[in-house]
C-alpha cells in the first residue's frame, strides 16, 4: 500500500462519515434549538421535553434517510473491498 492510497482511503472515510453524520447532526441541533426556545419562550423547565423532541425527530431522519446512508456506507465499503482485491493482484 502506498502512502498516496492510504491518504486517499483516511480522507475518504473522514469524508464518508462526516456525509452519514450531517443529517443527523443538523436535525439534532435544529430540534435543539427550537426547544430551548419553545422552553425559554414558555419558562417551562422540563428537560425530557427536549429529550423526547430531539428523539422523535432523530427516529424520523433516520427512516427518511436511512436507506441513502446505508447506500452510501455499502458503496464506501464496496470501494475499499475493490481496492484490496486489486491490491492483493
């Protein structure tokens, strides 16, 4: 293994879980967000109300985009397996 393809796959990765991660993460903070203001808004106190909305919402992104992340995760890992058969020539 070179150190240009090893450079090449670290960057992949880094990049492919920063892309399965990014729905998430900005439902999470979006969902976030508009508690505390729903909360500070209300001066209701209760920190399972953020919780349960930051859940809810998490389980939905998660259906919605859940088939595109596991297609991109198969495509990535079918990359790698395509270099170390490719390699291993």
């Amino acid at each position: 293994m070179t150190e240009e393809l090893a450079l090449y796959l670290g960057r992949r990765a880094m990049e492919v879980a920063l892309l399965l991660m990014a729905p998430v993460l900005v439902v999470t903070l979006v969902t976030g967000f508009a508690a505390a203001m729903l909360q500070a808004v209300t001066s209701i106190r209760d920190m399972t109300m953020g919780m349960v909305l930051k859940l809810a919402c998490i389980g939905a992104t998660l259906v919605i985009a859940g088939s595109w992340m596991t297609q991109t995760a198969l495509g990535f890992t079918r990359d790698v397996f395509n270099l170390i058969q490719t390699m291993a020539k």
